[in-house]
C-alpha cells in the first residue's frame, strides 16, 4: 500500500513538471482607467445647482434688456461674491501658499540645510517568480532548500533532489533515493558550490558531485534517526539528528566522526556555523539554543557547550549569524514562542526580544544592509523585512497559502527563495540591489610620473 502511495505521489511530482513556471491569474492594470473619481471637497454643489436652475432662468430675462453699465455691474459683482466659476467639477484644490512665521534669512540661519537623506529603498510586495513544488514535506523540523555559491538552487521533494540553476532557469534532477531510505530530510550545499550534502530519514547522509551528477561517498553510524540539519565548515561537515547528537564529520578521511556535542535531548532541527568558522548554534525541539566552540571542543575530551541559552518556549530551527557585526546571533521560536531573539554570544547575553505574532520559521539577514527577513506560518504565512536594530517592520510580503517552512538566499545577496506546504517555491526580490553594483567601477590611478621614460 505504501508503495502505490509513493508511486501515486511521484506519478503526481511528474504531472506537475517540478520547479516549472507556476502562473497566477494577475488583475489587468489597465482596467477601469476611464473612471472619473472627482474631489468632492473642492466642488460648490450650492452654486450648481443655481446655474442649473435658477441662473440660466436670470441670463434668458436679462439678456433683452441689458446694458453695458448693466454688465459691468453685473460681473463687478460676481467678482466680489465669488461667483465667477470657470467649471463646477474639479480634480484637485490647488495648496495654499505657507505661511513664513520667520524672514527668509532668520529662518536659514536659524535652521541648517539637512544633510542628503538616502532615498526609500522600493521593496516589491508580490514574488517576481513563482515554481511548482509539489510533494515538498511539510514539516517545520526540516531543511528542505539551500541556494549554493555557484548560483544553484536545491530543493527536495519527496524522495528526489532538484537542481535549478537561476543563471539559466533549467532544472535537473541530481537523485531520486530509495523508499527504504527516504525521504531527503535536509540538503546543504559545500562552500564550493559543486558538491552537496543530503541527509535522509534513515540516519544516513550522501556526499553528491553536482556537476557529474556523481555519489562520491555515504556517511554512515553516527546517527540512530532522521538527520534533519546540515552545515558545512571547509571540509567539516556537521549533522543534527532526531537522536539530540551533533556530529562534525571530516569528509577526507575514512573514519569521517571527530567530534560529537551532546546537550539537545530532542531533535536537532536548526544548525549554523558563524562567519569566522569558530562558534557553532544549535537548536533543537526542546526549546534550547546552545552555542558550541571550536578551541573549547577541542581542548575538552567530554565535550561541552560554551553557551545554553533557555528562554525560547517553543522549538528553535530558525538561526541567522549576522554578516556585518560579529558574535551576534538571531534565532526565532517554533508557534509556542513567536519570538524573535539577538543574542551576544561572547557573553550569552539576550540583547533583545521581539514578539513576532506567528511562528518563525527562518531568519536571514540583509548582506547588504541592516536588515533581516523573517518568514512565518499561521496566521497570514508572510515574509517580514525588519530594520535592525529598531525592529521596525518594513515591509511584510504575502502570497504563500502556507506557513513558509524554508527560506534561502542567492549568493548576490538580493534574492530570496521561500518555499511553504501550499508546494509553491517563490523568489523575491526583497533585498535590492548592493551598492557596489549600483556605483560606477572607480577610474584606475594613472600612474606617477608615467610619461617619464623610467630608469632601469
């Protein structure tokens, strides 16, 4: 029975031709362009209704008998009460000119001119892309979507692994897994964006070459369960399991387990290592945030945790560094918890909680700008762009119909694909554009002296 389900559902990935343009009936922005929608406050419905009415009765027994004193009067008049109206609908009120309390030059010498304000940036409210996922797990727990450095995407679905190159937008599939095994859990891609990590659900983890479409290895023993995380630092391969372990895997060697952390009685469901490849976060389905350090695990034979951080009330799989200020971490909290939390994770201090409403997905932060995207489930499945550190909502981006499980970031920096249970992966175009592609390349230094005939 098991079996004809699987079948079913691959026979249905198959009709749905996976990671294939998924178009939504837009509204046409050209409709009701002929509507006239008129300013009503600077309409005079009195004077209307007279010059429909009771003024044009005026001008037909005026008309005979009038004089040229008698005009001039009669305009002289109208000028005074007001009556001459040129037309009795308008669009707009033209502004009243403002009023100077101050001369011109007090007021400048008492105000300085404002320095030049960065403009807004514009930050598009729909996806720019929308592609069929279906059979995508629906499972908070899991990593399912990573964007590698050589600008390929990765996603799983069901029991086989996409590619889809956003260079070109062709897809391909880099490995369908046995029933017995599957289904993928979690895929990361190397630092090199050529070979790809991907843990399944039943313990084991593979080693792909993308480029030959080549098995180099499996990783077999550390883990009793499902491994649902993954994170590559250099050759350091690092897995979180359902089992609570933690293991660092060197991929060169044969015996690939050096280093296992214990501290997560739950599953592992979130893992990140920081910028500098030193520290190490975790989170886990027990509510916990541990911070592991290199130097500390190594000099220590019982491995122990640098930092336990308690204060999530629900399960934590969302964790983002932050790429512009070091030591600072941000994790979100599962439904229970709905929070938001920075830490510093030299001191295992909490430097600031925000209450988010819904549960958090994932985190990533802006590399360009001091910003970071949030993504969400119940009630209105959107993604939030906050100002760091004020925590001001910038923008919240709607569209997905589910809570929105994973997120991941082009290597630019100005994309972000989400991917939610409504089997919809969706691009944004949420971060802009980086400043250096906006500014011209600098005009290279003509060298000193360079008409000189040099010396040798």
């Amino acid at each position: 029975m098991d079996a004809g389900m699987n079948t079913s559902s691959h026979l249905k990935a198959q009709a749905r031709f996976p990671l294939q343009e998924h178009f939504l009936p837009r509204k046409n922005s050209k409709e009701n362009l002929d509507r006239f929608i008129p300013n009503r406050s600077a309409m005079d419905f009195d004077y209307a209704h007279y010059a429909l009415t009771e003024g044009r009765k005026g001008k037909d027994q005026t008309a005979a008998v009038s004089s040229p004193s008698r005009e001039a009067y009669r305009k002289q008049l109208a000028e005074t009460m007001n009556l001459n109206h040129t037309r009795i609908l308008a669009f707009r009120n033209k502004p009243q000119a403002p009023v100077e309390l101050l001369p011109s030059d007090h007021s400048a010498s008492l105000h300085q001119q404002p320095k030049s304000v960065k403009p807004r940036r514009y930050i598009p409210q729909t996806s720019e892309r929308t592609l069929d996922a279906p059979d995508i797990v629906d499972d908070f727990y899991l990593n399912l979507l990573d964007w590698g450095s050589a600008n390929v995407l990765a996603i799983a679905l069901g029991h086989t692994v996409y590619l889809w190159d956003a260079s070109t937008g062709s897809t391909s599939e880099l490995v369908t897994i046995d029933e017995e095994k599957g289904p993928v859990t979690s895929i990361n891609w190397a630092p090199d964006g050529r070979h790809v990590a991907v843990g399944l659900n039943n313990s084991e983890v593979q080693l792909w070459d993308s480029a030959s479409n080549r098995q180099l290895r499996t990783l077999k023993g550390g883990h009793q369960s499902r491994v649902g995380s993954l994170a590559w630092n250099n050759h350091i391969l690092t897995t979180g399991g359902m089992d609570g372990q933690i293991i660092n895997n060197d991929v060169r060697i044969r015996s690939h387990v050096v280093e296992t952390y214990r501290g997560h009685t739950q599953e592992v469901c979130g893992l990140k290592w920081s910028g500098s490849g030193q520290q190490l976060a975790s989170g886990g389905n027990d509510n916990v945030v541990h911070i592991w350090d290199r130097s500390v695990a190594s000099s220590n034979s019982s491995t122990q945790w640098l930092h336990r951080l308690e204060e999530h009330t629900s399960a934590v799989k969302a964790l983002a560094w932050c790429p512009f200020q070091a030591n600072l971490l941000a994790t979100g909290g599962g439904g229970g918890d709905r929070t938001i939390k920075f830490w510093n994770t030299h001191t295992g201090a909490c430097l600031n909680s925000v209450d988010t409403g819904s549960q958090v997905c994932s985190l990533l932060w802006n590399k360009n700008e001091r910003e970071l995207l949030s993504s969400h489930g119940f009630t209105q499945n959107q993604l939030t762009l906050w100002k760091y550190p004020s925590m001001v909502k910038m923008a919240e981006l709607t569209g997905h119909t589910s809570r929105v499980l994973y997120m991941a970031q082009s290597p630019d920096g100005c994309t972000v694909a989400s991917a939610a249970g409504d089997e919809t992966l969706r691009f944004w175009n949420v971060f802009g554009v980086p400043e250096t592609a906006k500014k011209p390349a600098p005009k290279a230094a003509h060298e000193p002296f360079s008409h000189v005939n040099r010396i040798r």
